[in-house]
C-alpha cells in the first residue's frame, strides 16, 4: 500500500475498534402522568443539548425503548419527547442501564422539541433539507435537488407535491415573487446560491390568521447562501439533423428588499418552455375566470406520456419578466408579465374504436397539424402582509390569437381544417382583512371580463344527411362568439373564542353570458334554427356562509366546519328559439375535516362534505354547435343539476431522522344528475352529443399511496407509489341506455443514487392498466408501461459521459415497443464557470410512437411522429 493508502486504512481500523470498545446500550419505558404507556414517544441521545443526535429512537406499545450508542464521552443527555407532554431531559453516565421515564402534560411539548441532523432540521412545522447533504455532481438548478428530497415529487408538469398533495405556495427568502409560476425559479436557480430547502407544514399564507385557521397545506420555502444574491442561467447551443438552436438567458437578482426573474429562451430542439410560465398553484385550478374557454378545436394527435424533446417540433420564443419591490416592510408591489410565440407541427395518425351496446366502429385518420400560437398575459399585484392586517389586490389580463391549420386523411376522403381563436380576459382580484378590536373584517371582491371570437372551417362537409339532403357539399364553417362579465363580492368577520374560531360570511355573484353561434354551408349562412344560438345566461347567488374552526392547546386536533347556504337563481334566454329556462334553488353544502397529529411522526385526517353543480352556458344551449370536424354537440334540455357526496380519509407517518416519508389517502365521490348524455355514432365516426332529462347515478372509489426513503449511508434516495381508482355511470349509446365501467391501477416509482465517487444511476418507471365495459361486457384491457434508466460515470470530477436508455410499451402494440437510447457527454470548466455539453439524442433514430389509451366507451391507438436522431452542442453558463 502507498502511503495515503496506509494512513486511511489506520483511521478505518481505529474507527472501528473505537465504535466496538464504547458501546452501550440505553433501554427502559415511557410513561404518561396516569402511568399509561406513551407508545411512539421520541427517544434521542446526544453529547450534549447542542450537539447533533448520536442515537434515538421509537417507543413501542408498552412504552419500551432500545438504544445503542457508540460514544467515547464520560456522560451522555438523554431527550424523550411526546405530543402534548413536556420534553423529557437527564444527564446519563456512559454505560448500559435500564430507565424509567415519566412525562408531564403540556400544551408547548411538540413546538419546542427541535430534531437535528446533517441532512434535516426540524422545528416545529418546519422542515430544514440541507441542499449540501444532497448534491450530487451532476445537480445544476434547484429542480434537481428537489426530485431527490424524500417527501417531495415533481410531476411531469412541473408541478410540486408534498406527501401526495400540491403545495400552496413557493417562496424565495419567504418573499412569493411569481405568483404560482415557480418553474421559472425551480429550473434556473442554481443549486450553489441555495443553502437549505425548507417545507413549511400547516402553513397559514396570511399573518393575520395564522393564530385564526389552521391550514393543513405545506409550503416551500427556498434559503440563499447570501443576502444578496446575482444568480441564473444563460445558454447557447447549435445542433443539426435538422438545424438546432437553443437560446436561454434568464438572470436573477434577490435582496432583502427587491428580487427579480428575468427570462428569455428561443428554440427548436422540442423543448416546452410554455411550462415555465404555467401557473401551478394549489388553488390555480378553481381560478377559471379569465381562461380561455374551448368552444371548437382542431382534431389533434394524443401526445406521447414523455419528454416533450423527443416529440414536440417546435420553434418558440418567450419572453418573461417578474419583479418583486417591497415598499415597505410588509408591503410588496409585483410584476409578472410574458410573452410566447410558437409554432408547433404535428404529424401522426390515430385509429379509433368506439364500443355500442351493438357495434363496434373504426375510425382510422392521418393527421397533419400546423399549431400558431401567441399569448401575452400579466398580472400587477399590491400586497399586504402584516402582523394585523392584510390586503392584496391582483389586477390580471390574459390575451391570446392563436390559430391552427390541419389536414385529415381517411381511407375515403381528405379533409381541411382551419382554426382562428382569439381571446381577451381581464379581471381585478382583491381581498381585505383589518384587525378592528378583538376580531378581523374581512372583504373579497373578484370582478372580471372576457370574451372571444373563435371561427372553425372545415372542407369538405360533414354530417351530409343532417345538412344537405345527404348530398356532399364543399366546406362548413361554424363561428361562435362569447361575452362573459361577472363579479363576487363578500364581507364576513374572524373571531376566536378560546380554541374555537367563528368566521361568518355573507356575499353575492352574478354572471353575465352572452352566447352567439352560426354555421355557414359554402359561405351561406344555415337558416334553419337548429343550427345557430342567441342565448343570454344570467346565473346569480345570494350566501351565507359560516365558518367553525377548532384547534387543540396542545395542536393535536383541528377541525373545520363549513356551513354554506346559498340562493341559486339561474336565467337563460334564447331569441332563436324563443325559449326561455329558469332554475331557483336553495341549497347547502356543509363541509367537515378533522386532523389529529397521533404522534410525533403519525397524522390521520377525514372529511366529508356535500357539493351542488349547475349547469354552464357550455352545458345548455339549444342549438347544434360542431366543436370538431366529426363532433356536433348540442344540449336542449333542462338546466344541469348534480348533487354530489364526496367523503376522504388519509393517514400520514413522516420521520425526519430516519428520512422516511409515507402517506396514504382513500376518497369516495356518489353524485346524481337530472341528465344523462347520450352519443349518436355513425359509421363514419361523426358523433352527435345530446342531454336526455332522465335522473342518473355515478360513483367513484380512489385510493393512492406514496413513500419515500433516503439511505443515507448509500445517498441514495428511493420513491413508490400507487393508485387505484373504479368507477360506474350511466350513458347513452345509439339511443341505448347502458352502464359504464371503469378500473384503473397505476404503479411508479423512482431511485437515485450516487452509487461511488465516479458512478449514479438514476432510474423512474410506471405501469398501469384500465379497463373499462359496458354493463356485464368488459372490452379489452390496456396495459402500459414506461422505464427510464439514467448512468452517469465520472472519469474526473469536471466531466461526465452520460447513457440513458427508455422504454414504453402497452399490450395493444406490443410488437411495436418504443425503444430510446442516448448519450451524453458535459465538461465543466473552473473559470470561467460553465458546461460545456454534447447530447445525442434518439440514437437508434426511432421514428414514431405506437400509443394506446382507454376511456369510458372507446379505445384510441395513435403514432406519434418523433423527432429525428440529432446531436446538440451547448454552453451552458451559472450566471
């Protein structure tokens, strides 16, 4: 052996006989003040009351507890700590001995209890990840740091979940610069300007209630190293098979008082950059307000279930920026404004198989699609976060002239199509709390207005026998036009009575839709009232809403229950018609949650609630609308109504010391409708969709689970989960009543490891089956498949060579299995800072996607045409 070798073989063998020589073992019983057993009770050892954790462990039932401890200090402290009990402390000597520990009661115990790791810090609600502990030599941005975080998943869309739910909120020095977009920040904030990830569990959003209601969602909170911070990413890259490029500068500034996000990217290697600009906040799915809403559209392929590079030809160009200024402690005024063009192309082909109670139909189409899109929006938002009082007002516009062009071709026929769909929406968001006396006024006001001219041609004609006689005819055209203005209003009080919160509400909507569509044959207007609309839709609610929140002294119970009645008036007119539909009703829509924290590492919560649904202009008009080259919808039937009982129940076991995360959730939905939809298929596969007044049931059962687990010792990081879901609804085929069925099984997981110094593997994969039927016929079952291996192999610490290899299957094209492979190679240069990468990608040049999916009565088998093999040169700089 050399000298260094002889040197770490000594360390290595008095390490050992150190850690043989001193151990001990700590055991004995924990016990409440009745003298009951406290079972799950935290046991730890340490050298002392700020030193890092030696040992620790986990009563079992009986209160019983083992310990060893390998230490060479002459005493050691010994912490045992208990929800709703006071923290436990003793001096100990050194050696083997048995214990017996009492607690106390307390209301302080789980909020002063402070766990500490190398890798995690815990204090109260608020988990520490250390960024250093998790880096690895190929981590370049926060993203990747993140999908290693036990605890933590990132889904395709970039969306953050924590244990199985979306997080609230992303913050960068606790400040929320982009408003729910945070993949611009999570995929260009380098990892070396972060110190620490925190998850911030039950996080009140609001100061002024935090202490008011509880809330049971989990934020994300990025540290710095440095209080003023120059960070980001700029990169530059040259390709050929076809001709590549890719731009990317994105600079970032944060300081205690201002932070800034800037971004422009430019490129045609298929990467999506729209979503880094996508808002994927928890809450962003129920703000529908000034989206855009999709009347007709141009038939489109099934995109593939993996990375848009390998599919998407694109030629794209964004522009962002987001700037936060506070004003003053507290207050903060927000920018966030982008702008994105591109132009996507689609080629493939699809066959389709829809099931009847009598038939079985194929549609086979080729389709070539060119997509045109524009979009600029923004949003300028004041707010207020104090201690007393809060105040945030939003002002958002949304404005978009995108268009599509696209070319079926059928065994018979070649179809056109042409699509021109502009929209503009704008609206102003405030919301008001204002401590006066001993309680909080609240006021909420949302008031907004859209509208969009969409027009739709499609040459030749379709549905012959409905439109001219059954004769062809050369081209349809449908243009539809909306006009929305609404606006809800609320004020309400927020007061605490011992544990007990009171939120009482009152408030009004009302909602103003205006609807016109036309069909035109060969540039002549369609006289027949069966095919135009004039419809006016007024929907307005009175409501009174009350709120009960209860939460513990000791933080082991929350509850929340919600109390809502409203007035529902619902009013549609339609001049074509001259129909006139009326709805009024009075409903209520009580909610109830309960949480209970069972220890320090276990939480169960349940709830169950009531919902009503209503009908949508989308959902009422009388008149046939075709909303697809093949699809001619209408709805001339009462005004949609569905009561829904929806009841869940999960349970939760997080353990920071030993780096393990698990959760798992079941859900019940029984519904009932006033309508059922009924399907019309030709031969052709033309479809017309119609609501039938007849009283329906649906339900669903969903079950998930997820775990995680980070091996220290082995930094490696392991992820599983699983879902179940089944449901049964009534519907209409060719005028046959029959009844839906559905099955769906899903499992996934992910493993990354640094395996040694100069070798990781990174791996994820899912399998799935559906199966779906039409009262006792089951059709045939869908099972798919995707696997995603990663090497990384490290001949010296600035460089890597990376091989990674993909495979997606299903059974329906099984002898048509996707196969990718692709290399990779990246040198880092020390000054300046900056990769320089080499990527070949789809080395086997695999030309088409063979996919397969089920849904309630049909299949759909599509190919999906891939990007070519090419090779990409990039620099990449850490600004």
């Amino acid at each position: 052996m050399n000298s260094i070798q002889e040197v770490y073989f000594f360390l290595l063998v008095l390490c050992f006989s150190i850690a043989s020589y001193s151990q001990t073992e700590i055991s004995g019983q924990v016990f409440g003040e009745n003298q009951e057993y406290l079972s799950g009770a935290t046991v730890m050892i340490s050298k002392d009351s700020v030193a890092s954790i030696l040992a620790y462990g986990i009563t079992d039932d009986q209160g019983n507890f083992k310990i060893r401890v390998n230490s060479i200090q002459d005493s050691l402290l010994l912490k045992v700590s208990y929800i709703g009990f006071g923290t436990f402390e003793q001096i100990l000597q050194n050696k083997s001995q048995t214990l017996k520990v009492q607690l106390a009661a307390s209301s302080e115990a789980l909020k002063e209890v402070l766990v500490k790791s190398e890798i995690i810090q815990q204090r109260g609600d608020t988990l520490r990840f250390s960024v250093a502990a998790f880096k690895g030599k190929n981590d370049r941005v926060i993203a990747d740091i993140l999908k290693k975080l036990p605890g933590i998943t990132i889904r395709a869309n970039g969306q953050i979940y924590y244990q199985n739910e979306p997080i609230q909120n992303y913050y960068i020095e606790g400040l929320d610069l982009l408003e729910g977009r945070y993949s611009l920040a999570n995929n260009n904030l380098s990892v070396d300007a972060v110190s620490k990830v925190e998850i911030l569990e039950n996080h009140q959003p609001v100061k002024v209630l935090d202490s008011l209601e509880f809330s049971e969602g989990a934020s994300i909170n990025i540290k710095l190293k440095n209080e003023v911070t120059f960070s980001g990413t700029a990169t530059g890259g040259m390709g050929a098979a076809p001709l590549l490029w890719q731009t990317k500068v994105t600079p970032m500034l944060f300081t205690k008082k201002r932070q800034a996000i800037v971004t422009y990217q430019s490129n045609n290697t298929g990467n999506d950059t729209a979503g880094e600009i996508n808002n994927l906040s928890k809450y962003a799915a129920q703000n529908f307000d000034i989206n855009d809403e999709e009347w007709i559209a141009v038939r489109n392929i099934a995109k593939p279930p993996f990375s848009a590079e390998r599919w998407l030809d694109n030629n794209v160009h964004l522009g962002s920026a987001n700037i936060l200024e506070s004003l003053k402690k507290n207050v903060d005024l927000k920018l966030n404004i982008s702008y994105l063009n591109d132009y996507q192309q689609q080629d493939g082909n699809t066959q389709t198989r829809y099931f009847t109670p009598s038939d079985t139909i194929d549609v086979i189409e080729n389709t070539n699609n060119d997509i045109f899109i524009s979009r600029l929006e923004g949003a300028l938002v004041l707010e207020q976060n104090a201690d007393k009082n809060y105040l945030k007002n939003e002002l958002e516009f949304n404005g978009s002239w995108n268009a599509s062009r696209g070319l079926i071709e059928r065994p018979d026929s070649q179809i056109n199509q042409q699509l021109d769909h502009p929209f503009f929406g704008i609206k102003n968001e405030l919301r008001l709390i204002k401590t006066i006396g001993k309680q909080l006024i609240t006021f909420d006001s949302n008031t907004g207005f859209t509208e969009t001219d969409q027009e739709l041609l499609v040459r030749p004609g379709q549905f012959e026998s409905l439109f001219n006689d059954g004769e062809a005819y050369a081209k349809i055209k449908q243009r539809v036009a909306t006009r929305k203005i609404y606006t809800n209003n609320s004020a309400g009080l927020t007061k605490a009575l011992g544990s007990f919160t009171l939120s009482p509400k009152v408030g009004f909507s009302i909602q103003n839709q205006q609807l016109n569509t036309d069909i035109f044959l060969d540039e002549e207007e369609v006289l027949n009232s069966d095919f135009k609309n004039r419809s006016a839709f007024v929907e307005s609610s009175v409501y009174v809403d009350n709120a009960l929140r209860f939460e513990s002294t000791d933080e082991t119970w929350n509850m929340h229950l919600s109390t809502p009645v409203a007035f529902k008036s619902f009013r549609l007119e339609d001049d074509n018609f001259a129909e006139h539909r009326s709805l009024d009703r009075v409903i209520f829509e009580p909610n109830f949650y309960v949480g209970k924290k069972l220890s320090a590492f276990w939480e169960a919560q349940a709830s169950a609630g009531l919902q009503y649904d209503f009908g949508t202009l989308q959902q009422l008009y009388y008149g046939f609308l075709l909303n697809g080259y093949r699809n001619l919808n209408r709805y001339n039937a009462p005004i949609s109504e569905e009561k829904r009982q929806n009841y869940s129940a999960g349970l939760n076991y997080r353990n920071p010391l030993k780096q393990v995360f698990i959760s798992a959730s079941y859900s019940y939905s029984y519904s009932t409708n006033n309508l059922v939809y009924s399907s019309t298929i030709a031969d052709s596969g033309t479809t017309i969709l119609e609501a039938v007044a007849l009283d329906n049931s649906y339900d669903t059962h969903n079950f998930s689970t997820n775990g995680s687990k980070y091996f220290r010792k082995l930094q490696t990081t392991l992820k599983l989960n699983a879902s179940y879901n089944v449901s049964q609804r009534q519907q209409l085929l060719n005028t046959t009543l029959t009844e839906v069925n559905t099955q769906r099984w899903r499992l996934g997981g992910s493993l990354n490891a640094d395996v040694t110094s100069w070798f990781i593997v990174n791996y994820s994969g899912n399998y799935s089956t559906f199966r779906s039927g039409l009262g006792a016929v089951n059709f045939q079952q869908v099972a798919t498949q995707q696997h995603n291996l990663d090497f990384y192999f490290y001949p010296k610490d600035n460089q890597y060579l990376k091989v990674s290899g993909e495979y997606y299957g299903n059974t329906l094209a099984n002898k048509e299995a996707n196969y990718f492979l692709n290399l990779g190679y990246q040198f880092t240069f020390a000054k300046p800072k900056m990769d320089l990468n080499i990527s070949w990608n789809n080395i086997l040049n695999t030309k088409s996607f063979i996919n397969a999916y089920n849904t309630d009565f049909y299949y759909v088998q599509s190919s999906y045409q891939l990007r070519p093999s090419q090779v990409l040169v990039t620099l990449k700089f850490a600004l």
